[in-house]
C-alpha cells in the first residue's frame, strides 16, 4: 500500500531502498522557503542500520504490512534463543539483540508475538508489562519523603529501575517491559 511521505506515522513498517524499515521517529518541518517535508528516523529490520530520510509530500513510499504470530520461548543457547510455534510445535532460532533493550525482561515460557516478514521473523515483541522480584533496594535517606522522591533498585533480571521509597527488597512489582520503569506493586 504507497502512502504520501507526510502520512508517514512513527511505528510504520517500510519498503525504502530495498529494505524493510520501522519508524522510529519523525518530524514534521515548514521550511520558510521551499515545500513542507518529514524527517523520518527510521532503522532496518534486517540488519539494524539507523539512516535520517526526509519525504516529501509529492514523494510515495510502500506501507507493508507484517504478519504476526504467537510464539513461546522456550530457553537460550548461546546468544540464540529458541521460539516455538504455539500451533505447529515447530521451534526456531533467533538471534537474542533481535530484541535490543527489552532482552533481559525475557523470561523462560513466556508468551511472545514475533513479526513475520515473507515468512521470515524480523522482530519480537514481548507483554508490554512484567511482573518482576527486587533483589536489592537501597535505604532511604531521611528527610526525602517527597512523593517525588524515588531510590534505585535491581530486580531480578538484573536491570536497574527507579521504585518509590517504600518498595523493599523482596517486593514482587509490575515493570514496564520498554520504557523499564516501576508501574506498581504485584497482586
């Protein structure tokens, strides 16, 4: 499906230069000379390149559209991580940077949605929220009860956060799987 270069959303899969591309970022500029065009931040699915492309509204690029299905992660071997289908059974191996910054949040059967492009998986998607244990929190300092106010501590996985100053060491939390931030306390 071609779409305008000022149609173009943050989120939307691209066919550009022969690549198949997300948009990360975009910016909508009115140059006081010239034609209106958008700065898109945009990264490669294929192989992670970044590149800045500015579109014009005259310009026309493709919209594709990705298949998704659900897959559920089996364990880690190495630096791959095995998926398997959850209708065929099948299992396949994927690289573990597939999932950049959320990859410590993956945990041993969790339920994930890979996105399939040609029937090849290009990226994976993981619960947007987790529940998570904190193993270490620090004290807080008196005279910092500012509801504002919030302490570092490590969950079990080993990423650091930000929590209120009444979450302690042992608490079991709600996180945030892609902005890695405390969302509340576990049922």
């Amino acid at each position: 499906m071609k779409i305008s270069g000022v149609d173009i959303r943050p989120g939307n899969i691209l066919e550009y230069e022969g690549g198949i591309w997300k948009v990360a970022k975009i910016q909508h500029t009115q140059p006081g000379k010239g034609g209106a065009y958008m700065q898109v931040e945009m990264k490669n699915l294929q192989d992670g390149r970044k590149t800045n492309v500015r579109f014009r509204s005259a310009d026309t690029v493709e919209r594709v559209r990705l298949d998704t299905k659900e897959f559920q992660f089996l364990y880690e071997d190495g630096d791959m991580l095995v998926f398997m289908d959850n209708d065929t059974y099948e299992q396949i191996t994927l690289p573990s940077d597939l999932l950049g910054d959320a990859r410590p949040f993956l945990q041993d059967g969790m339920q994930v949605t890979l996105e399939l492009w040609e029937e090849k998986p290009i990226s994976v998607e993981l619960p947007a929220q987790i529940e998570a244990t904190i193993v270490e929190a620090d004290a807080v300092v008196k005279g910092q009860t500012a509801s504002s106010s919030y302490k570092p501590a490590i969950l079990d996985n080993g990423v650091r956060i930000m929590v209120p100053p009444h979450i302690e060491s042992g608490t079991r939390i709600v996180v945030d799987v892609y902005e890695q931030s405390y969302v509340g306390k576990a049922n």
